[in-house]
C-alpha cells in the first residue's frame, strides 16, 4: 500500500481559517500537480469541513445504557489495519463520543444526528452517500469492507429498515 500526503501550510502552520472561503496557500501551478496526484490515487481523504460544504451528512448512533454497552463492548477496530489488536472503548468515553458530536451537529447546519433506541447489528458498519454508494464493514479481524454502487442494492440499502429487536 502506498499513502501519498499532499498538504499546503501557511507560514504560521496552519491548513486553513475558520472563514468560509478558501484559504489560498497554493499557486496555480500547485493546484496542477495536486490534481496530477488525485487523478493516480484510489481515495481522497478530506475533513467533515469540506464534505459539509457540499453534502448533508446523518451520523445514526445507538443510545446505549450501561447495561447494553457492557453487553456489546465497543472497540476500535484496528487489529485488520495496521494495529496489532483493537482499541477497547469505555462506556464514558462512549459517552463523551456522543457529546462531542452532539455540539458538533449544533454548530453544523448539514450535519444531523440521530440517536437510536439500539444497535441492531454490532459488528457491522454502514455508511451511505445517499444515491451514489453505500459501504458496508465488518469491524472485527478481519476487517471486511463493501463498497456498493448498483443502483438497485444501493436504493434497498438506502431503505432499509433494521427489525425490532425485543429482550
């Protein structure tokens, strides 16, 4: 695997302003080679930042108690990646989570959070751009992600409606 890092910094470290127009850094001939660059890779990662200016974004986390997250610990999911085991997650940081993307959402006009009753799979993942793919990851070792862009399974996806889930 080959990771690629392109990154302008102004002269007082920073990527960026809290404006919300771009912070120029880069020169014309900076910007060619940087799409030069996209154009070889496989995936871009950007910040929430940049996909908000062009996307909504739902984050749906489980509500959990106590009891329900001590009886389905969540972890890290790094030992599939280039960890050798995951990171445990405690139920105050679970806690703290939750908090932190709660004022995250209130600052953030495109970005909702719903907090749901539970958690109906607790090793899987899914992540939707809404009409364009939907990704679905298994988080234990190994790490197994799938990224669907048929339109049909998308849109079933897309719809999909968890059961109810009586204990």
């Amino acid at each position: 695997m080959k990771v690629t890092v392109s990154t302008a910094v102004s002269a007082d470290g920073y990527l960026d302003d809290r404006s919300p127009d771009r912070l120029i850094l880069s020169t014309p001939e900076d910007w060619a080679e940087v799409h030069r660059l996209r154009a070889a890779c496989d995936a871009i990662l950007v910040g929430a930042e940049t996909i908000l200016r062009d996307n909504e974004m739902v984050l749906a986390l489980p509500r959990l108690t106590e009891e329900a997250f001590e009886r389905y610990p969540m972890s890290l999911p790094l030992s599939g990646s280039f960890y050798e085991r995951d990171i445990p997650y405690t139920y105050q940081e679970y806690l703290e989570h939750i908090d932190q993307t709660e004022q995250f959402a209130a600052v953030h006009p495109r970005c909702r959070l719903e907090l749901t009753a539970d958690s109906t799979f607790h090793n899987l993942q899914i992540v939707m751009h809404e009409g364009r793919w939907a990704m679905v990851s298994k988080e234990k070792s190994p790490a197994i992600h799938f990224v669907i862009r048929h339109a049909k399974l998308r849109s079933a996806i897309e719809s999909f409606e968890p059961p109810l889930v009586e204990e």
